[in-house]
C-alpha cells in the first residue's frame, strides 16, 4: 500500500519499517 499519494500518510504510521519515507 505504499500509494506516491499515502506514501506521506503511512510513512507517518510506518515509519520506522517505510524506506520510501526517505
């Protein structure tokens, strides 16, 4: 689920797993 349009919202949740959040 890592939409470019909920890459913000569950990198904000994910972060700590999300790569994309960089």
């Amino acid at each position: 689920s890592l939409n470019t349009a909920n890459i913000e919202s569950e990198c904000l949740r994910y972060r700590r797993t999300i790569e994309v959040c960089d």
